[in-house]
C-alpha cells in the first residue's frame, strides 16, 4: 500500500509538469523569431543578358502576359495584365528613357518586344479573416524582353509581389509590378 501512494505522488507530479509544460505552449524550445519583412513575398530577379544593346534603346512593345501552367486565363487575368502593360509604360514614357513605346497596330515596326506569363496569382483564404490574419493578394510574373531581329532575350524577369489585400486587389498589384520592372529597365538604360 506503501509503494502505491509514492507512485501516485510521482504521477500527480509529472503531470502537473506536463501540464506547465503545455500552458507555456512549448515557448521553452522555440527559435528567436526573425524580424518580419514587411511584404512575406516582394521578390524579384532581374538578369540583363546584353547590356549594351539594351543601352541602345529603340522601339519596345509590351505584350499582355498570358496565363501560366497553373493560372487560369480568364477576365480577371486580361485586366490584370493589361494594368502591367500600363504600369511598364507609364515609367518608360514619362522619363528620359531610351525606349519608344509602341501599340499592337504598330508592332511590325518594334525593335524590342516584352513576353511574359503571369505564374501565380493568389489571395488569403477569407477564412483566415475570421482568426484575425490579415488577407493578402499576391502576383508573380516571369517574362523576357526580346530583339525582335535576333529573337534572342537581352533582359530576363521574374517578379512576385504580395499585399494586404484591404490596399490593393490584383489589378493595381499588376500595375505596380509592371512599374517596378520598367523602373529597373529605365535604370539599367541610364548608366
């Protein structure tokens, strides 16, 4: 009768532990944290093949991207990458670039010619509104800027941006990811 009680004292005594150990919710082996980047996906990678004869400049049109393998085409998508085409031009057109921009109508006479897909494009699930997390939009992009005579890729790109989905929706995430890759262009043109 002696042995069962200690063992009972034991027992109470390794789950009072246990139950310590669960109220501090594991905090005991967790990582120090890394400070929280402000966008969790603002990614982009920039890869210029032929510098000088991007520096040339000329006549550049920019093609609405087109859905990727696991996108699907459809209105919302056009809008979206229409808003790039906007949002490329815009820096391009408004600064001293060395690039023209042409439309469709006068594709026969563009020296360049930007091609790409929209990859991905993805919201929050709405039920991560309703446990207090933010909803997020996110869009990536990959795509090249071509010489039309050559058909060879001077410039490569593959840009992901992702926001709360309360600033923006995916039109206007289109058109800032397309005016931060014609900034890039503007930039490398420029030096």
């Amino acid at each position: 009768m002696l042995k069962s009680t200690h063992s009972m004292k034991v027992l109470n005594w390794k789950w009072v532990v246990f139950i310590c150990f669960l109220i501090q919710g594991c905090g005991w082996f967790s990582r120090q944290s890394s400070p929280r980047i402000q966008n969790d996906i603002d990614k982009a990678q920039y890869r210029i093949v032929n510098e000088k004869r991007l520096r040339a400049g000329g006549k550049l049109l920019v093609v609405p991207f087109r859905a990727g393998a696991d996108v699907e085409a459809n209105e919302e998508l056009d809008h979206i990458a229409l808003m790039f085409v906007k949002g490329l031009s815009e820096v391009l057109m408004e600064n001293e670039s060395p690039f023209e921009i042409v439309m469709a109508d006068q594709a026969a006479a563009a020296d360049f010619i930007i091609v790409g897909h929209i990859i991905d494009i993805d919201h929050s699930s709405r039920f991560g509104k309703w446990v207090g997390k933010k909803e997020k939009v996110s869009l990536s992009v990959k795509g090249k800027l071509l010489e039309r005579s050559t058909d060879k890729a001077l410039f490569y790109f593959e840009d992901a941006r992702e926001e709360d989905r309360v600033l923006v929706d995916h039109k206007q995430l289109g058109y800032i990811v397309g005016h931060r890759i014609g900034e890039f262009l503007l930039k490398e043109s420029q030096k």
